[in-house]
C-alpha cells in the first residue's frame, strides 16, 4: 500500500525490464478489470441476500453452499458484501483517480505553458502538499471533514494530483519548445488555441496511463482509510470496512471474514496495476528516456 | 567540510523556511474552512456540552474567534512559534509535549524498518540485477508486483495471524510486556522481541520499491562505458560491480530513501495502529478516531517537518557523495 504514482511507474518499467516474465497482452488486466466491473453490476443478481440486513441467528457461518464466502459476525451474507465492495471500491478508486490526474493535468499545464511566477507559485504549492505524510494530511481532512463516500473520493483526489501535476509541467514545458508550436505562434495561435490543439492532444496518453495506474493507488487508500474506521461509513459494505471487522475475527481463527476482501483488494489493484502498465507500454513508451535527454 | 559544500548547504536550508509557512497555512486552512466548532476544538465536546452558552460566547471571544482569518493564522502562528500547541482534551496535556514524547518509539520503530528494508533489498536487488533474466529474477519481480498491490496492513494482519495467533513466536502488540522493569537495559531483550514483528512489517513494505530501485539502477550503471572499461582492463567481477557499479547506483538510492520518509512515517501508521505501538502513528489514529483537533494540527506539523528534515539530510547526504550536485 505503501507508495506513491511515481513508484508504480517505477516499478512498472522494472516489471517491463524483466526478461522472460513479460506480459505481453493486454487481455489479462483487461479481463479481470471487466470481470469485477460486470460482478459489481450484477451484484444483486449473483447474490440474493441484502449485503446490510443483519441476521443474528446465523453469526460466523463458515462458508457452505448457501453462502459460499460464510458470513460476518452480524450474520451479514459474505459475498453479497464482496461483491457490494467492489461497486464501491470502483467508485471511489476511478472518481479519485479521474479528480487528481484532472487537477495535475489542470495545474501542471498552466505551469508549464505559461511559466513565470505562475510556475513558481504553483510548484511551491506543490511543494507543500508534498511535505505533510500523506497518510497523516488524509487521516486529518477525513476527520475535519464531514465523512461520506464523496467526500472520501474529494479527499483522495486532493492529496494526489501533485505527481502528476510535476509530470504534465515538465511535459507542457518541452512540447512548448518545439518547431509546431513555434509556427503556431508565428502564424497567430492564441494560448487558448495552442493548449487545446497542440499540447492537449499530446498529453492525453499520459494522462489515461496516469488515471489507470492512480485507480490503483486510490483503491489502496481507500481500503486503508476503512480499515482505520475512518473511510466510508461504517453500515456500506466496503472491503476495508470489512477487514477492519474481521481483525477481532482473525484472533479467534475466524478467516473468511478477512480472506474474501483481502484477496478481491490484491486482485483489484493487481489487474488495474497490470493495465496501467500495458496501457504505458503502449501509449506512452520510453517516456523516461526522452525526458533525460 | 568544503566551501561548496557548506554553500550548497546554506543554499538548500534557505529553502526551507518558506516551505514552512506553507505548510503552517495548509494546516491553518484545512482547520478554518472544516466545519469543525473552534470551541469544540480546544475544549473538547464533552467540556463545551456541559458550559452555558455565555461562558462559550467568552471563550470566543477570548480564543478571537471573531476576528478576520488572516490575524487568527497569525496570533495562532505566533503561539506555534512560541512552542503552544494548545492542549490535547484526549489526552489532557500540551500537544507539544505529547509528541515529542511519542517521537522516539517511532523513530526506533522506523529506523529499524527502514535499515532492515534497505539492507535487504540491496541484497536482493544486487543479486538479481547480476542474475538477470535468470529464474530468481522473475520470481523476485513477480513477488515485488504482489506486494506492491497488497495493503501494508493486509500484510501486517496475515503477520500477526501467523506469528502471534498460530505460532505464537512473537508479541501482537505493545513496546514492551506488561510486568517487565521499565528501565532501559534489563528490558532491552524484551524491547528488542517486541519490536522485530512490526519493523518487519515496515521493512517488507518498503522492499519491493528499494529493491527494484538497486536492481534497475544498478543494470542502468552496468551498462556504463567506464565498467566496460573496467572489464577490458581485465578487472574482477565482483570488484566491478561493487566498486564501480555498485557505488554509482547507491547514489539515487540515498535520494530514494530520503523521498520515502513520508511513506514511512505513513507505513507506521497503520503498524502502530495494528500493534499498538506507542509512536505518533498510534496518536495520530486516536487523534483521528476521537476527533483531537489540536493535536491533529500539531501532528500535520511535526511530521511536515520530519519529513522536510529528512528531504535535507538526504540531499546533503548525496552531495556529500556525490561532488557534481554542489555546483547545481
């Protein structure tokens, strides 16, 4: 969990250098990435029980046919709360993702485009968002703040737009300089203009390998923040709600409770770091390299 | 100490006031625009529930909560500076003081994680950049990719299960035991068994980022001309790729490390929190879990400050290695 955008990629281009273990397809990530969207669709229809009624007469079941993932210490059905978990985790992971690559793709390119003390000024805010642990800055807004769903989303879109902001500055800065946007100048282009059809389009790639490989990152923090008890509200079946819930469990040898949300967590964030990957691979290769040179 | 070093130094310290006052109105931000009641804030709710409304109207009035937002941050500025944190209602004590009491546990706690981490990946990291391409190689990869996309705290919750609950090899939670002395040395053993299980847990999560860090730029400086020299002189292997492969890619190595520190501190968080260790990751969760408004804001200071310090020593520690930076 721990980490930031900059050391998925990191690691990306090392899971790439790695001979003879390459993935090479997209399929893999893409297929289980489309399997748990459609599980989460279909939640109501794969499980019948209500993933929030609470049956006290049926605590700590341990799995059976009737209820293939057991249930939790309210007599809550397993596997409609998994499966629940993942709308919300989707939700929270892409809205979050989307909010921070939007807000460093805003921010990076009006310090990179217009420079100046424009740049400096937003750098240093940048800067400063990056001083505070992260964990530490989300753990104090979510508790200032009113807590639901949509202010978790906000709260991690917030904390999480500067690496991407650094990445898009320093892009804008050098598409800037080269000879198609010299002539777009020349021949009389606004900044409005040269923004929208000269660096935009160029960023793009960038920005949806940046959403995808955030998604992942978001995904982390949310578990996180829920596992604390400081995530989403208690009563929605998220699976950081339900590991924090299955802690007490765990010390009494009770492991469905904690299996089921943990593995959909690794398997979530796995597929979508595989994606990312690929998507990088092929939308915005070798971009390390050209920015050293 | 050379002078372009000491300049370097002065240069990169002068950088760091303004970050300060940044930080100083994030925090004052976040704390004015919540929605959070001042009153409730310093005084903690069970204390303003139980005051009439005329003795809240004068701690209003006293705290100068009616006054415009930019002379609150500065009088609240000026208290900070002046070393008043105001007072914890959890804890009943100046936040200042709580922390700095809470620091050292995690300071232990973090630095034998991060030395534990930073040991073992240059291990790991140096022997698969040498066997790349080779079995051990894959797998290693394959294992740092899982545990990059598992949480810290899924780990530290399948530790405790299986060295506390099953085996029942180490201590789930506390510093130290129960009934031990409280003086240093004779618990020392103790200390020592009550912190292996944790700092392993920081450690490992950390590993799979240091280990592909050495690994990648260790293969990055094998590919170097000077170590092709190296070889044609007809050098020893294991003489190239430590004392000149090696050395050069320890360098973005220590900038790794430096960079990592506020994931660390937000690593200890969640291992505090799971093993009850007595370090301000711990306080920052109960802060957190009972709403300790005061002391959140000291907490958001201090380790913005930590973090800031360690960015430094990090850079000062390259430049020191690496001759080139102080002339940037």
């Amino acid at each position: 969990m721990i980490g930031n955008h900059k050391k998925t990629e990191m690691l990306v281009i090392e899971w790439k250098n790695c001979k003879g273990h390459n993935v090479k397809q997209i399929a893999p990530g893409m297929l289980i990435i489309s399997l748990l969207a459609l599980l989460a669709l279909l939640a109501p229809y794969i499980s019948t029980y209500d993933p929030v009624e609470a049956r006290l007469d049926r605590p700590l079941e341990s799995p059976s046919l009737e209820h293939p993932f057991g249930t939790d210490h309210l007599g809550r059905d397993m596997l409609s709360r998994v499966l629940y978990g993942t709308r919300v985790s989707l939700l929270v992971g892409i809205c979050a993702a989307i909010l921070a690559v939007f807000l460093g793709v805003l921010i990076g390119l009006l310090a990179g485009y217009f420079g100046g003390l424009i740049d400096s000024l937003l750098m240093r805010l940048v800067d400063t968002i990056y001083s505070p642990p992260e964990t530490i800055l989300l753990m104090v807004l979510v508790t200032m703040f009113t807590r639901n769903i949509w202010t978790i989303i906000l709260a991690i879109g917030l904390t999480h737009w500067m690496s991407t902001a650094r990445l898009i500055r320093s892009e804008a800065l050098s598409i800037k300089q080269r000879p198609f946007v010299e002539s777009a100048t020349a021949l009389g282009a606004g900044d409005g203009y040269i923004l929208a059809r000269h660096i935009m389009p160029n960023l793009l790639f960038i920005a949806m390998v940046s959403v995808t490989l955030m998604t992942a990152h978001a995904i982390l923090t949310e578990s996180f923040l829920s596992f604390l008890g400081l995530g989403i509200p208690p009563h929605l079946p998220s699976w950081g709600n339900m590991l924090n819930e299955a802690q007490r469990d765990l010390m009494r040898g009770i492991w469905w409770t904690a299996l089921f949300p943990g593995m959909m967590i690794i398997i979530t964030v796995l597929s979508i770091n595989l994606l990312g990957d690929e998507l990088k691979r092929r939308l915005a290769p070798n971009r390390e390299i050209q920015k050293q040179s | 100490m050379d002078r372009s070093l000491a300049s370097y130094i002065l240069r990169r310290s002068l950088q760091i006031p303004p970050l300060m006052l940044g930080i100083s109105i994030l925090t004052f931000l976040i704390f004015y625009l919540s929605p959070v009641n001042p009153v409730v804030a310093y005084l903690g709710l069970v204390a303003v529930q139980k005051m009439p409304p005329e003795d809240v109207a004068r701690v209003e009035e006293q705290l100068g909560l009616n006054q415009a937002a930019h002379v609150r941050y500065l009088a609240w500025l000026e208290r900070i500076l002046h070393g008043d944190w105001r007072f914890s209602h959890i804890k009943k004590r100046p936040v200042l003081d709580i922390i700095l009491e809470r620091f050292p546990a995690t300071l232990l706690l973090t630095l034998t994680g991060y030395g534990l981490s930073a040991a073992l990946a240059i291990l790991l990291g140096l022997y698969s950049a040498l066997r790349a391409g080779s079995r051990f190689d894959a797998i290693l990869n394959s294992l740092n990719y899982m545990l990059y996309s598992t949480p810290t705290f899924l780990v530290a919750l399948l530790a405790v299960l299986v060295f506390s609950v099953w085996l029942d090899w180490f201590p789930s939670s506390r510093m130290v035991s129960v009934n031990e002395p409280t003086a240093f040395l004779p618990n020392l053993a103790d200390r020592i068994y009550h912190l292996m299980l944790p700092a392993s847990i920081l450690a490992i999560s950390h590993l799979a980022v240091f280990s592909s860090y050495i690994r990648s730029s260790l293969q990055e400086s094998l590919q170097e001309d000077y170590i092709l020299t190296a070889r044609s002189k007809g050098l020893d292997e294991m003489k190239i790729v430590l004392r000149h492969a090696f050395r050069n890619s320890l360098l973005p190595f220590i900038t790794q490390v430096g960079l990592s520190i506020p994931l660390l501190i937000g690593g200890s968080v969640i291992v505090e929190s799971i093993f009850a260790w007595p370090g301000i990751g711990k306080l920052t969760y109960d802060a957190a879990l009972r709403a300790d408004y005061m002391l959140l804001m000291g907490l958001t200071l201090f380790s913005s400050s930590i973090v800031i310090l360690g960015n430094l020593m990090a850079d000062v520690g390259c430049a020191m290695v690496d001759p080139r930076i102080k002339y940037r």
